[in-house]
C-alpha cells in the first residue's frame, strides 16, 4: 500500500538581482552600458549641428541627456548593490526603460523631421556635412 505522506510545499524562490561586476554577464542589464554609448553618442551628434529647429532638437537633446545620466545611475547603483535584490527595483527598471523606449521613438520621429527640414530649407546647400551629421543622429 502507497504511504499517505503529505505532498512536499511547492517554494517558487526569485532569481537574484546581479550586482557589481555580474551586471554585464545577465542579458536585461548588459544592455544599459550600450544604452549609454549610443545615447552619448546622439546628443554629441546633435550637438555637432547648427541648430535651426530649436523645438524640434531641443527634445532630442532633452531625451538623450536625461536618460544618459538616469541610465548611468542606474549602473552604478546596479553596480554598487544599491538594489539590495528588491522587488521594487525591478518594476522602476522596467517602468524607465518603458518610458525611455517610448521617448527615444518620439526623438526619432522629430530628428527625422529636423533632418528632412534641413535638406530641404535652409542647411543642405550650404554645409552638407550638416545634413549628414543629423541624418546619423537620426
């Protein structure tokens, strides 16, 4: 006859967080240090232009400086352990990257449009180099 033991608890434990240098071998957080490369390198690529469409760009640089830097505190704070493997600190990532992917589609769609302008208008015939710097920040 079969024992009549009791099933054993079914425990479900979370994963832990990485932190120090582990960040860059787990695939959610290895894709801040490239966030900030080409974020860096957007906001150095408008800055290189003339800007003739100030509301246009200044959007652009507005997006691409404030999620450098809020990318970059969320690196060291992943890297320094600030985290402490909490909970809350997955749902702030997610809502940032969320909010920052939705942002840099809307600077897109405005570098695109200050890129087209420029062609078209005024920069084009004089300083193409111009032209091309915008089309790469793009």
């Amino acid at each position: 006859m079969a024992s009549k033991d009791p099933p054993l608890p079914v425990t479900h434990t979370e994963p832990d967080m990485p932190s120090g240098a582990k960040i860059f071998r787990t695939v959610p957080y290895a894709f801040i240090l490239p966030e900030l490369i080409f974020g860096c390198w957007v906001w150095i690529l408008v800055a290189a232009t003339t800007v003739y469409f100030p509301m246009l760009q200044g959007w652009v640089m507005y997006v691409s400086l404030s999620s450098f830097f809020f990318s970059l505190m969320f690196l060291l704070c992943y890297l320094f352990g600030f985290h402490r493997n909490s909970n809350s600190w997955k749902v702030v990532d997610s809502l940032y990257h969320g909010a920052t992917a939705i942002f840099y589609m809307s600077a897109a769609v405005l570098q695109a449009n200050a890129t087209i302008r420029s062609e078209t208008e005024v920069l084009a015939q004089y300083i193409p180099r111009y032209y091309q710097i915008n089309v790469a920040a793009s």
